[in-house]
C-alpha cells in the first residue's frame, strides 16, 4: 500500500492506493469520529462491494442509500433524497459518510456532507478510476444544473481516499477508457515524462496490467496533491486541472447528461484545447498528433457531435466557473507538460476553431 498526503494545514488527509484495502478494517475505522455511519452507494456498484464495506462497520450505527447510477441522477433532487435518509434516522452533526462509487456518487455524497448540519465528515472509495485519480481528490463536491455542469456545490474535504486497485477488475471497458483521460491529462499539464511514459505503456493499461495501473494512479494522484496542496479553491494553478473540461462540459450539457461518459467529453474537450493552442502558435502538428493519437489509441472520441454547432458550443462555455467579465476563459498547452492558467481567449478565433475542428 502506498500513503499519499494531501498538505492542507488542519484539512490535511491520506490517500490510500493499493490493492485488498476493502479488507483493512483500520483504514476506515481510524477516520470514523463517531457510531453513526452511512454508506452512499449506486446500483451497481452495491452489488459488487456494499458487502466488503459494511464488514468494515461492525459494531458501529449503519445505515445505506443506493442512489441510481448515472450523471442524469447527479441532481439536487437526489442529494436532498441522502438529507430525508439522515433526518429519518437521526443522524447528528458526528456521523460519518461514506461514498462508495465513481465521480457522481463520490460529488453527491461530499456535497450531501459538507451541507447536512454545515458539515459531517466523510469519506471517499472510488470505484472508477477516473474518480480514483481524479474527482474523489481535492474536495469538490455538487451537482449539475440543467443549464451547467457542477454548478453547485462546494469546497469539501474528506477524511480520507481509499483506492483499492481491486475493483478496477469489475470496471468495463468503456468507463476504463474514460479514467485514462484523466490520467493523460496530468502529463499534459505539468508532467511531460508521465505524457511519455503513457505511450509507452498504453498497451499494459488498456489490459489492465496491475503494476502499470497502480503506477498510473500514484503519479496522478501525487500531481493532484500537490496542486491541490498549493491551491485548495482554484485561484490560479488548480485552474489548470480544467484543460478540456470547458469544451468536455459544454458537450455533455448540450449532448444530455450520461450520453458521454465524463472522460469521453474531456477526451474531445482536450483535442479541442490541443488545436486552439496550435492555432495560438504553442503546439506544433507533431505535438497536436501526439495529443490526437494518444486519445485514439485508448478508443475515446476526438470529434465533437455534430449536433451541438459552434453557435450552441459558445452559448454553453458561457457557463462556466472559469469565466470572468462575460469573456471565455480557457487552460491551453504552451507545450506538451506546460498549461497556462486560464486566457480569455479572442471569440473570432474561438469561433473559427469550433466551426472546423473535426467538422469535415
């Protein structure tokens, strides 16, 4: 097992990575402050690993609420479901939460917790690995709005991340390739030897090879940290972890919710940000192609739908958290490994980007 720290002062916190950590009772148990327990999980993931997590609680107050899955689900409608089950049972302000899923549970039920009673602990067990190496790091929790994606929502810390290896096992296919997105994304942003090690090892990933993988998710893991230990609510450089995710979000807004995966929609957000910042004068094509292909190889989408127009795609990235003053803000690539914090970016350009990437 590997210990990683998120440095935040009193908010400090441990990831655990490793393989069989369902199965160590302490890991849970040193973090939980009170007898009070309930355990956020979705259909399918509750088949799979409810079992392993409530042998962890003997002894304590379990309750359980199995959520939907799915990011149509990921509403303030169901977050005040978790409120009803904690007031019906009378949960005190010492209870812990555990989520026990990918990014939507994981966002839902730290958002359920730093808003019940103005804060009760919580903890997060990510079960994907995009939520592995991403979204259960770093404290941000909420749900989408019909207008915008993770709209509302907060600066949350949890206790602590338990990532076990295992359950990548039960992953498929298609939510394997969409945490990888992610993954490919600190390489981009500040790691230019991950980027390239990532091509290297792209075959023993897509197989699930468990050294590859656990390799993966710590240095991913050990990039969030840091940025998250220097910025914990993106004033400047945790900015960067956004690269694709103005366009990503946009085509999951304008596309439905859960018609792409998040990482699919990173995945073509990226490429995005990969040819504007070609367009810019920062990529050369052989660093764009690279970008391109390496998304390709994992089997994502590059292309975004034709159904959402470069008009559409402009009135959708005007909601967006990193917006100012009414300009559309964007992290690009100065180079493979470098970002930029966000630049208002010049509407002509951006329109002219939209209306050709991947149009013809």
């Amino acid at each position: 097992m590997k210990k990683l720290v998120v440095a935040l002062g009193n908010r400090s916190y441990p990831i655990y990575i490793g393989s069989g950590l369902l199965n160590q009772p302490e890991l849970f148990t040193q973090h939980i402050k009170s007898r009070q327990v309930i355990v956020i999980t979705n259909e399918t993931i509750a088949p799979l690993y409810l079992d392993a997590v409530l042998k962890n609680l003997q002894g304590y107050i379990v309750e359980q609420l199995i959520l939907p899955d799915g990011e149509q689900f990921k509403t303030l409608e169901f977050v005040s479901g978790i409120f009803d089950k904690l007031l019906t049972c009378k949960f005190s302000r010492n209870a812990t939460l555990i989520s026990l899923g990918g990014g939507v549970i994981g966002d839902m039920g730290g958002f359920a917790a730093a808003c019940y009673q103005r804060g009760i602990a919580f903890l997060q067990i990510p079960t994907t690995l995009l939520a592995q190496v991403d979204s259960s790091v770093g404290g941000k929790t909420g749900v989408n709005h019909p207008l915008g994606k993770n709209m509302i929502g907060a600066f949350y810390q949890p206790q602590c991340v338990i990532a076990d290896a295992d359950v990548l096992d039960t992953l498929d296919d298609r939510q394997l390739a969409a945490g990888l997105a992610e993954v490919i994304k600190y390489g981009l942003i500040r790691d230019a030897d991950f980027f390239d090690w990532l091509e290297n090892n792209i075959t023993a990933l897509l197989a699930r090879d468990k050294q590859a993988l656990s390799f993966a998710i710590e240095r991913s893991c050990i990039n969030k940290a840091e940025i998250v230990s220097e910025d914990e609510t993106e004033t400047g450089i945790r900015a960067t972890l956004n690269l694709g995710h103005t366009f990503g979000h946009a085509i999951e807004t304008g596309a439905g919710y859960g018609v792409y995966l998040h990482g699919e929609a990173v995945a073509i957000g990226t490429c995005q940000a990969a040819d504007l910042s070609r367009r810019k004068g920062w990529l050369n094509d052989a660093d764009v192609e690279r970008i391109i292909n390496l998304f390709k190889k994992i089997g994502l989408p590059v292309t975004p739908p034709k159904e959402i127009d470069s008009e559409r795609f402009l009135e959708l990235m005007a909601v967006d958290k990193k917006n100012s003053d009414g300009q559309i803000r964007l992290i690009l690539l100065k180079q493979i490994g470098t970002a930029t914090l966000p630049v208002n970016i010049n509407q002509e350009l951006l329109g002219a980007a939209l209306k050709t990437y991947g149009r013809t």
